[in-house]
C-alpha cells in the first residue's frame, strides 16, 4: 500500500470561492485513476469545504462541484 499526494482545484457552479488543496489517500501500486480521485475528492474534501463555505443557507451536491488535478504523484514525506 502506497501513499499518494495530489494537489487540486474545486469549484462550484453557483459558489464564487475556489478550493485550491493538497489531498492525500492509500493505494495499492499502480496508476493513478484521476476519475475515481475526483469523485473521492469530491466525497472527502470539497463538498465540506463548500458546505462550510455556504454554511445553512443552501445544501451542496456532489454534482455542483467540478475537481481538477493539477498534479498526482507518490508520496514520499
């Protein structure tokens, strides 16, 4: 099992704040499938983010936010 790092971008259609982060996850080796890393992304990270953002006043869907990896790779640290 492998640690991996990835440094990302998520946005939201109607929230105006992009999150710009580093997100960590285990692995077997092998490549890095950059479908199922947004979607667990989505899950893990920016759909608290945006509803931390939103607060109360509106509830967030995975299908509003857009992930897009900048960078994958091995983590060594």
């Amino acid at each position: 099992m492998n640690t991996y790092i990835a440094h990302f971008q998520a946005k939201h259609a109607l929230i105006q704040i992009e999150q710009n982060a580093i997100f960590t996850w285990k692995q077997e080796s092998g490549e890095i499938d950059t479908s199922l890393l947004q979607d667990k992304i989505k899950r893990e990270s920016a759909k608290h983010f945006f509803q931390l953002v939103a607060g109360d006043t509106q509830a967030i869907a995975l299908g509003d936010i857009s992930v897009r990896i900048i960078k994958a790779t091995v983590f060594s640290g």
